[in-house]
C-alpha cells in the first residue's frame, strides 16, 4: 500500500508528568523525507496511515498512548533501544482483562485485550531506507530479515510496525539458528509468519509410526512441513504437502531441502487436500473455533470448525482402499466451551468415519503450568489426541 509522509503542526503542551513536550522534528537526518510516497507494510491488514507523526526520544510512555489512542501513527526517529523501552512501557500500561464469569469469557476478553494491545502497539512505527536500512541510533541491521520476509524494496522508504519488526527479527534468528523438534534428525528452520511447532507434544505423538512404511501421505495444512518430515524420516515413500499460505509452502519446501527430504516431498500451496488419493492423510489443524483476526490467525483460528468440517468431509475421497487418516486435535475448544463434547463422534459419523485407535497426550507447554492464567482451569486439563480415522466398514 502506498501513501506519503506529512509533517506535523508544531504544538508545544504539557507531558504527563507536567514535563513539557517540545515540538516533533517535522524531519531530521535521520527522518524519512517528508511527502515522499513509502510502502506499508502491515501484518494485520491495517490501512495505510493517512499520516505519520515523527516523534523521538523525549516522547513518554503515557504521552505516546494518549497520541495513538487519539488515531496518530507515530514515526519514531530516536534511539532504537529507546524506541524498544517505549513499546514495552507502553504495552505494562494497558489494562488487563478483569477476572471474568465463565472461561470462554475469560477467553475472550484475553484475545481482546492482545487484540488492543497489538493495534495500539502497531502505532509506533519505523521508516526503512532502499536497502531497508534503519535509521535509528543504535539500530541493529534488519535488512536481511526484511528482505526473507517481503522480497527486495518496492519504493525508496518502508513504513512498519516497530512490534512487527522486531517479531521479524526474531523470527530471523529462529531461522538462522534452527529449532530441535523431538524426533526429527536434523533442525527445522521456520520462516516468519509460519506456525512455529513450539509445543512438540502433539509431534511426538506420531512417533513411533509403523504403519508409515513404504505409505505416500498427503499433510493437510502443512505449516512448516515438520510432520511430513517426521513421516519420512519414519519410512513414508512421499509426502504431498499443503498450505494455504505461501510463506508456509516455501518454509517447508526450503526445510526438505535442507533435511535432504526435497525428492520425496512436494509442497502445494492450495485450499486443504491435493488432488489425487494417498494412503494416509495427516492433519494438525486449527484447533480453535473463532474467527482469525489476521492472516497468522489462520493457523490457530478455524471460524465454525469449517477447516476440521471439510477436512473430514472429504478425507474418503482422498484415501486410497485401505487408508487411514490422522487427525491430531486438542480438546482445548471443548474446555473453553467452544465446541460440545460429543461434537466429533457426531461429524464422524456424519461423515462416515470410524476411529481405528487414539493415542493422546497432555499438554506441557508453560501455559500448562501457569497458575496466574486466567484460562488455568482449562489449559492444565488440555489434551491433545491423535486420531486414526478409516472409512466405516
Ligand atoms: C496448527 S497449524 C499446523 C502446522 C503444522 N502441520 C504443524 O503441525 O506444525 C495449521 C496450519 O494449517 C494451515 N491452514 C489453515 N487453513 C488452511 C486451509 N484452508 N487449507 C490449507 N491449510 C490451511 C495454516 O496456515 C497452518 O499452517
């Protein structure tokens, strides 16, 4: 999206804390040049600001609020690590949700409350040169992380999301160095914006596998590819992958690749199944039936159990005679409230479908454990089952 920096009207007032504000440079050197058009780049499909405001390291936390509170985008033209400070300042003064009645409202006045948090954040933002140089003091070389992400430039200047940057910068790292994933031989490599198996409890559960010899396998909703890999390293002959978003398809392609998996493994970038027919479709879907807020939502977030719905509606039409198909599910949705308990016996017989046999574990994420957690009751009872589901007799 495009749209051209405006300077500000010079306005002198009252800090917070009675200290007086000065005026915001309208552009310094290191300032984007003001009135020149910029490329936005925004993860949660906010609009192109209509302008930005710079400010810089004399801006308080409360001062800050008050502004994008008011609607401004703010342009921070300061020290890096200061503009970091802000963010973190600002995020400890956002109110948390009240103790709410049941724990689906608990849930949803947590997702809110994140949701505000990650708009009112996203109003602090970073210009980015034509080589995606940052201007700040003390600014770290993101140029790498920038181009993984979006490519090369589009135009002269790159408008950003500080918090969005920094997620990129991380995720960076992550791809750099590589994640261990419990039985996988080899390190996975994530992209930014690709579902990170940091919970490998559901992973494990595919392992061991016997049944995966000599099987080509479909993996709906692929992710980072790290169950196909799993899958092939444990005897499957190919795995034909998808995703429904790009970023995921290329990180598991380059994943295969590096794992020396690429022969075996096809990456498809399409709505749930592949064409064709296999002998086990695996699946780790969605698990949370409300509706995504953003396009990383999508990986969590399945409005109306619709994923989990057409997956086992069509799962027999793509199984060769004598297939079976692996559904790995947290019972988290039934805990909050969000799906009735015998809500999947009903869609498996609907569709057909019998359970061969289930295998399940508890889940030992540090949200498990977290005893201030609002959601406590439910995450320290959560689930996670795989599935083998064959077509009824
Ligand atoms: C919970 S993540 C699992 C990723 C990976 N399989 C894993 O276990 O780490 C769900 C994945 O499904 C993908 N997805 C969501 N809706 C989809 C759809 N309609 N078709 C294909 N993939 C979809 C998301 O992009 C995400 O990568």
């Amino acid at each position: 999206m495009l749209s051209t920096f405006h300077s500000e009207e010079p306005m002198k007032k009252k800090g917070p804390q009675g200290k007086e504000e000065r005026p915001p440079p309208t552009a310094g050197p290191s300032g984007p040049p003001l009135g020149e058009p910029f490329r936005w780049r925004s993860e949660s499909d906010e609009p192109t600001p209509a302008r930005l405001s710079p400010v810089d390291d004399r801006l308080s936390a409360d001062a800050a609020l008050k502004r994008v509170r008011r609607g401004e985008y703010l342009l921070y033209t300061g020290d890096f690590h200061n503009a970091k400070q802000l963010l973190g300042a600002m995020g400890r003064r956002l109110s948390r949700p009240a103790g709410a009645g049941s724990l689906l409202e608990a849930f949803r006045a947590e997702r809110r409350a994140r949701q505000l948090e990650h708009e009112t954040l996203s109003r602090i933002v970073v210009a980015l040169d034509r080589d995606y140089r940052l201007g700040l003091a003390r600014a770290p070389d993101v140029a790498q992380a920038c181009r993984q992400v979006w490519g090369e430039p589009e135009l002269a200047t790159t408008v950003v999301p500080l918090k969005q940057l920094l997620g990129m910068l991380g995720a960076a790292e992550w791809r750099r160095k590589g994640l261990a994933v419990p039985g996988l031989k080899g390190l996975l490599h994530p992209h930014y914006g690709v579902y990170l198996p940091t919970r490998t409890d559901y992973a494990e559960l595919l392992l061991p596998l016997p049944q995966v010899k000599g099987k080509r396998v479909f993996d709906v909703g692929t992710g980072t590819g790290v169950l196909s890999f799993l899958l092939l390293q444990s005897g499957a002959v190919s795995v034909v992958a998808t995703d429904c978003d790009a970023r995921a398809v290329a990180c598991a392609r380059e994943n295969a690749q590096r794992l020396g998996l690429a022969n075996r493994f096809q990456g498809v970038e399409t709505d749930l199944f592949p064409e064709g027919r296999a002998d086990l479709v695996v699946s780790n879907p969605p698990w949370i039936p409300e509706p995504p807020k953003n396009r990383v939502d999508r990986a969590v977030f399945d409005e109306d159990n619709l994923f989990l719905r057409r997956f086992l509606e069509g799962l027999t039409a793509h199984l060769e005679p004598g297939g079976e198909g692996l559904l790995l599910l947290s019972n988290l949705a039934v805990l909050l409230g969000l799906r009735p308990a015998g809500w999947l016996d009903e869609q498996l017989a609907r569709c057909g479908l019998t359970v061969k046999w289930t295998r399940s574990t508890q889940a030992r994420h540090s949200k498990a454990r977290d005893r201030s957690d609002p959601l406590h009751a439910a995450r320290s009872r959560e689930v996670t089952t795989l599935y083998c589901l064959a077509p009824a007799p």
